[in-house]
C-alpha cells in the first residue's frame, strides 16, 4: 500500500493497517478531520493518582477516554479499537527510565493496567491552517518542537512535574485568532499557556527543543506555547512508577471522533 | 444575626457561621456572584471508580476539586474551607440508604475518605436572572424542581445509575437564549439534556418532583431539563457502596470562586 492510499484511509483502515505491522511512523496528516490521540498506561495502583492528575491538569492532560481496568478496549472515541496494537509505536517506561521502544505492546499487557486516552494538538492545527495560520513545522517538513517548561502541573498524590508545551511560530496578526480558535477546542489543550518570551516559561535556548525538532521563528513572528500531550511523559520520568507504557511522540492513535465534536 | 446581614455576609462569612451552627438551612440566594458547590464523600476504596463515573459524565458531575485522600480541607475553590462544617447540612448514606441528616460531619470523618466537589446550578441561574429569565422555584419561594430520569449515565466499575435533571419552565422565546448562557458554564451542568415532553426522559408526571417542590408551568412555557448534582446521590442509592456522605439538596458550600470564573 503506497502513500497515496494512507491519504484515503477511513480512521478503521489506518487502525487494522498500523495493527497488521505495515505501518509504524508518525500518524501527522493521516485521516483529515478525525481526532488524533496520545497515551498513557498505568497500572491499577497508579490509576487514581493519574486520573487525579489529569482532573487537576485539564490543559495538558485532556481525557478522551478511560478505558477499564485490564481492557485493551476502547468504546468512547473509537470501537473496533486495540490499545496494544493501534498506536504505531510505544515507550516503555521502567522506574521512569526509557527502556524500550516497540510496535506492538500486546505480550507486555496485564490485567490491572489502565490506559489513559489523551487529546493532541493535530486536532486544533487543522483547524487553524483551515484560518489560513501557517504550521511551520508542517512547512519545514518538521515535528513540533516541545519544551520541559518551570510551569508546575497541580500535583496528585504519587504524580507531580513540568508542563511539556509545543510551540508554533505565529504572525503578530494572526495571535488572537489563533488563541480565540484553539481556546474554543478544550478537549485538545484549548488556549496558548503562554505567547512570546521563552524565558518566561523557564526555556533557555528556543532553537533546542526538549522533544521533536527545531523550527523557525521569522521576522514579525512570535512564538506560541500551548499546553502539550507529552507532559505525561515527563511527569512519569518525574514521579517514577515501576512501570508505565506511553505512545511515542508523534505516533498516535487515529480515532473515529471527528475534531469538531471536541469542540466546547 | 439576621437575614440582611447574612445577604451581605462574604463566602469566608458564611462558611464561618456555618461552620459555628449558626446558619443550617438552604443556600440559595446567599453571597451572589460566588458559586455554590454539590458534594459527595466517599471511601478512598470507591474513590477511583467514582472519579471515574466523574470524568465519564461530566455534565452531571462537573467536578470543580477533588481533596487529597483523608483531608477535609479545600485548595482550589476556596481557602479557610472545611469539607466536613462548612456545609450547612449533611447526608448519611449507609449501603445506598439514606440513614440520617446531621449539620456537622467531624465525628464521621476518617483518614480514608475523599471529597468530591461538584458545580451547582445556582451559578448558571444567577446569569440566567441577569439575562432576565424568571427562575420560577425563586418566584414561588420554593426549591427547584428535580427527577430521575431514564437516562443512564455511562457506567465506571462499581457506580451507575440513571441522570437526575432540574427543570425550569421557560418561555418558549426565551428558551434559545437559556440554551446558549447555560451552555458556555460547562463547569455547572453546562446546556440543557432536554427540552419539551417530559415523558420522553421517563418523566411520568411533572407535577411530583422526585426531589424538590413542584412548580407552576404557564401556558406558552416549555420545561427545559438541566442534568443536576443530585444525581450522585442517585447514583449512590444504585449502587449502594457501605458509606458516604452528601450535602442535603440545597444545602450548599459556598466558594470563593466566582460564577464568571467557571465560564468556558
């Protein structure tokens, strides 16, 4: 199946394919106009503390879903849906050290594991290219670059650390309508966190992402942080569970939940 | 003290004579501007399941905070706040039956519960009045009318039960604007569940309210069902957990946060 027929794919047919093993790179782009999703896996013993983590951190942490202790099952956002095989790639976390990273995590998964849904960015970038923003990371070619901030998440219980933000360069002109668009989307991180100065948020070096790649800031352009999907990873690299397994950055669940029903 | 002092008591007033024994009735129409807030307390043992059912049906449980596991004391919606006084009356429930109604919880309280805390309606009502819609319990000095639906929540692990809604008459052209101010509160119950023929969410007489007192509905008037906080409480006689403990219907704690700030 060559590339022209990923870009026709239904959200199913993209599921069956990455879950067969014929595809397993990043998921941007694919399936226009369906939510994308991250991920999180815990076990049991850490579940109420993330899910605690993820009411007090609704920014970062957007649940879409929930799914029940021990199912690989998702039936909110998608049916016909395997948390061990659909995502493209894993990490596996162990004492909050990266320890591996697979295509397919169903001989690691137990009955107490718990898997934690999160919404992504992709979902309010269509949206804003749609108002005619540039992504430059799209332009470029490029992963959104993302950053370990000083902003503190709301701790909860075992759970504490950093919000991750991403960063997309935007026009003076355009800041507001991008705010106002992407605040309208909750379910997907909602408004910026932060709109210009770097070292206001505590990053030092812009052109030095902490996760995905550099991108550009052109003349008469300021750099934009939204609240990112990633801030799971760092608080699990903080807090330490024994065990945790995560989506790979950029490699994300396509979901049968169109963007615009995660509106308001 | 007497009723003109406690209408210009602030939240931090309130909840201080609360907490002394000199208040123990309903709270509606107290401290305007400040939102209002539905409790349930439950065992750390059901605690997951209930965030849970929480996060999964968030226009009945809009969740404003959930306390640390054994504290009594609130961070996020109000300072100088305990869970276990500041409300002027309490419920009992003992394997889903209501087993009494006491003004203070100290002599209950133990290191493993914990404290959700739920938005109330009374804020979107305020707007409602700003934007001139008669709320017709207020006008009949009586509480709002409440029903148990046959609507069923979604489920999570041991908590189910069907959605508790309060209704409103509202005069048919007024009824989109209700529709919309409601609508952008997602934090207190948010737009309507329904709208017209009560029998249609299993409502067989609207005339017996299953909580509250019944209300008049004028001829060009259409009863507007809002999903309500009581449905806890329905969901706890459902699903019969062996303790918890609730506000008593419109007995409310009274925040620092203010209605605007519980907007988009």
């Amino acid at each position: 199946m060559d590339t022209n027929t990923y870009s026709t794919a239904t959200p199913i047919e993209m599921r069956h394919l990455i879950r067969q093993g014929a595809y397993d790179k990043p998921t941007s782009g694919l399936c226009p106009g369906y939510a994308q999703a991250n991920l999180i896996v815990l076990p049991r013993e850490q579940a109420y503390d993330f899910l605690l983590f993820a009411q007090r951190n609704p920014k970062p942490c957007p649940l879409l879903e929930v799914t029940e202790t021990g199912s690989r099952a998702t039936h909110i956002i998608a049916d016909d849906c395997d948390i061990a095989t659909d995502f493209p790639r894993y990490r596996i976390y162990r004492n909050g050290v990266l320890d591996d990273e697979v295509t397919d995590v169903q001989s690691l998964w137990r009955d107490d594991l718990v898997s934690f849904v999160i919404g992504c960015s992709f979902s309010f970038e269509s949206e804003l290219i749609e108002a005619g923003i540039e992504m430059r990371h799209n332009t470029m070619g490029r992963n959104v670059s993302m950053y370990l901030t000083n902003i503190p998440c709301q701790s909860a219980g075992s759970m504490s650390g950093n919000m991750v933000v991403s960063m997309r360069p935007i026009p003076y002109e355009q800041v507001v309508k991008a705010v106002q668009i992407s605040g309208a989307i909750p379910k997907v991180h909602g408004a910026p966190v932060h709109i210009g100065d770097p070292s206001v948020i505590g990053i030092k070096d812009i052109s030095k992402p902490d996760f995905g790649d550099p991108v550009d800031i052109h003349p008469g352009e300021v750099p934009v942080f939204w609240a990112c999907g990633v801030t799971p990873q760092a608080v699990i690299m903080h807090s330490r569970p024994a065990f945790a397994i995560t989506h790979a950055p950029g490699c994300m669940l396509i979901t049968d939940t169109k963007n615009i029903d995660l509106r308001g």
